[in-house]
C-alpha cells in the first residue's frame, strides 16, 4: 500500500519529520500528469478547464477534511510557509510599536523565527511562556502573560514534535477568551494535522497552519487555514503578487481579486500536489481519525512502557500517555531521549545500521534542548503503518547499546 522503502525491514520511527506516500496518494499525482496536465485558471481550452475543476474539487476535499470553508484554506507550501503568510499578510498590517506576540519555549523555529523577524521589523515584542522542567509548556505562566501583556497574537504548537505534549485546543480558546479576548490565536499544527481530528470551524482559533508531507500526502503542498471574517474584512492582505490573483493592473498600481481562492493563489498553482494532498485526506478519513489517535496513542504509551526500564535512558517530557492536567495537556508521540552514556546522533547510527530509522539532534527547536540542557535527543515518531514489533526492534538495539558503543 506504501511507497517502498529501500530496505524492505526498514522499521520507519521518523514520521514527524515526514510520512512515507501511500500509493494511491502516488499514483493520484501521477493520473493527474499524465491525463489531465494544463495551468489551471489560465486558458479556456478543455484541458484547463478540467484540471481547474479538478484543482477546486482538490481544494474541497482538503478543507472539508478539517471541518474548514474552501475560502478558509489557503495552500501555501508546508507549516513554515503558511506561518509566514501569516507574519507577512496579518502580523506587519496589524501590530503596532510595543505590541506583544506571545509563543512559547517549546516552539519549532518555523513558529518562532517567523515572530523575531516581524517583531524587529515591527518594533514589537515576543514574549515566550515559560516550560516546565521537563519541557511542557507552565500552564499558570501562559495564563499569567495573557492577562499582562494582553497580546496581539498567541502563536503555539498545538503537538510538539519533540515531547509529544498537546494542548487541548478547546480548553486554551476558553482561557484566552476569558483572559485576553482579543487576542487572536495561531495554531501550529505541523504535527496534529493527520493524528488529531481538526474541527476548524467548530473551533474559536483564527489560523492553523499543517504540512501535507507530513499527513502522508506530498512535499510541496501545505495550508493555512485563516477565519473567513479576518480575509472579509481584510484584516489579512495577500503577501504574494503576481499572475492569477488580480483585478486589474496598470503601469502604476494594481487591484486584487476578492474571492480568497484567487486573492492569495500568485502564480501557477501545483495542482499535482494539491491532488495528492486531497487523496492523503480521503486515505485518513477511510481509516478514521478516532482510529488514527487511538493508534498513536497505544504507540506511545507502549513506547514509553518499555523505554521507562531501559537503564541510563531519560525520557523528555511526561512519561505517561495521555496525562492530563485539566484537560489542557497531555502527551502522545513522539517519543524523544537522552542517553546518559551515549550521544543521540551515535544512539541514531547505532539504529540505522539496523535498519531502524530515527532522527536524532535538537529537532528544529533549540530554546526547548537549552532550557532542558538536553545536548541532543534522539526521536522516536509514529505513522499509520508502525507497529508495537517496531516498538520491540527498536528497544532491543537500545537496551544493548553497549556492545556497539563501548
Ligand atoms: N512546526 C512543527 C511542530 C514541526 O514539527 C515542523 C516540522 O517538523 C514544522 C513546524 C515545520 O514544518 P515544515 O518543515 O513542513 O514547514
């Protein structure tokens, strides 16, 4: 059903980083340059027509998938592009001097860079709740600078793809609602999208950003979802320019199309991967996004299981699945170590030679490795096709690193 590894026992436990195809999403790309290749929403001629039709019928697909209008989704390249559209079409319009974006420590760079090069363009500030000692994000803090700064905007994960710990979205909207109801709030769901069903618009966040690589669709193609009202009342301005999205353009200035599913599309859009992405969807939904949760659930807690007993082995974050404090956190995968004795990037090679793959450094997120003085971890992630004999293959080498280390 999947794309072929090369190593037919490859064992794959670096899914946060990206999902293998599965072969209907491959082939769907592959249709779709064969028999139906043209620029969508350029020519007249059947060809185009068709493939716009089917690039819509893509849009659709995607939307609805996360309980999102078409007009709420604008497809970007992956999470970092959909979090800088963001910084670039809503944060530079709207804040002003001494203005407050709150993020937290635990952050991927894509969702924290983006905030120090808009705050210094902005002359605004970033403010970062503080973690825990075992990296989750301090909940009293994230209440307390809520109430003092009372900021523009609240940018945070909502699954880190390093300790696996998630906020119960539904909880974090009723504090900010009731703390600072202005601020509007970015989830970055790089990591969620495809684990946890999304329902956006159920949901009182006014951005999500995913990646479609990592939801078992493409490279290439991700989204942001944004709020109709912020794209009605214009509160959100296009950020690319170009063919494809304007009214009308003359020597000097130029007017942009309304509708939102031309206003941020600049340039020929990749059809292709938006089709690949719209299959990966429909793939997640025949399985059932119940399933897929309780499947990465029963992941971790059997990871965290037979990890808790290896000797010399620290596992970040909380040590049980499914912890919760209030319903606001609790933890899925991944799971990320450190090894007392050994470094993560030997403990990852160590792997690899037995055909085990597992990434291995500060995963895009070094405020969290600082602030926990973890050197580097190695990370165990989990995908639709892992399986608790991966689990046993991959403790087996680890609970026996001495005799290929020492
Ligand atoms: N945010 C989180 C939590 C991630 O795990 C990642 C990638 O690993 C990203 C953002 C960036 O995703 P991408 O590289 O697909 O833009």
């Amino acid at each position: 059903l999947f794309s072929q590894p090369p190593h037919s026992d490859l064992v794959y436990l670096d899914n946060a980083a990206t999902t293998h195809k599965p072969q209907i999403v491959i082939s769907a790309i592959s249709d779709y340059y064969l028999q139906h290749n043209a620029n969508a929403g350029r020519s007249v001629h059947s060809l185009a027509s068709k493939s716009a039709e089917i690039f819509e019928q893509s849009r659709k697909t995607i939307a609805s998938f996360f309980g999102a209008k078409d007009q709420e989704l604008i497809l970007t390249r992956n999470t970092t592009e959909a979090i800088n559209g963001v910084a670039l079409g809503w944060a530079r319009h709207q804040l002003e001097t001494d203005d407050v974006i709150l993020s937290t420590s635990l952050e991927h760079h894509s969702n924290l860079v983006v905030w120090q090069q808009v705050c210094a363009e902005k002359n605004a500030k970033l403010k970062l709740v503080n973690l825990t000692l075992d990296g989750q994000i301090n909940q009293f803090d994230l209440q307390q600078q809520l109430k003092q700064h009372t900021p523009k905007l609240l940018a945070i994960t909502h699954l880190s793809n390093v300790t696996g710990s998630y906020q119960d979205l539904q909880a974090l909207v009723k504090i900010v609602k009731k703390v600072s109801p202005k601020t509007k709030i970015l989830i970055d769901g790089a990591q969620s999208a495809g684990r946890i069903k999304i329902n956006f618009d159920q949901l009182e966040i006014d951005f999500f950003a995913f990646s479609g690589h990592k939801m078992y669709g493409p490279m290439g193609v991700g989204g942001l979802l944004v709020k109709e009202k912020i794209l009605i009342e214009d509160e959100m301005k296009p950020w690319l320019f170009g063919g494809g999205m304007i009214d009308q353009v003359n020597s000097q200035s130029s007017t942009f199309q309304l509708d939102p599913r031309q206003r941020f599309v600049a340039g020929t859009a990749d059809v292709a991967s938006a089709v690949g992405l719209a299959v990966a969807c429909d793939y997640l939904t025949a399985i059932g996004m119940d399933e897929v949760l309780k499947h990465e659930q029963d992941l971790a807690q059997y990871t965290l299981e037979k990890l808790n007993v290896v000797e010399d082995l620290k596992i970040c974050g909380s040590t049980k699945a499914n912890e919760s404090n209030e319903h606001l956190i609790g933890r899925l995968g991944p799971v990320s170590f450190v090894h007392h004795k050994y470094q993560a990037h030997d403990v990852a090679q160590v792997l690899d030679h037995h055909h085990i793959a597992v990434r291995s450094g500060h995963h895009c997120c070094m405020p969290l490795h600082s602030h926990c003085r973890w050197p580097a971890t190695v990370r165990i992630s989990f995908g639709v096709y892992s399986c608790h004999e991966d689990i046993e293959k991959l403790v087996e080498v680890v609970t026996h690193l001495d005799r290929y280390l020492s």
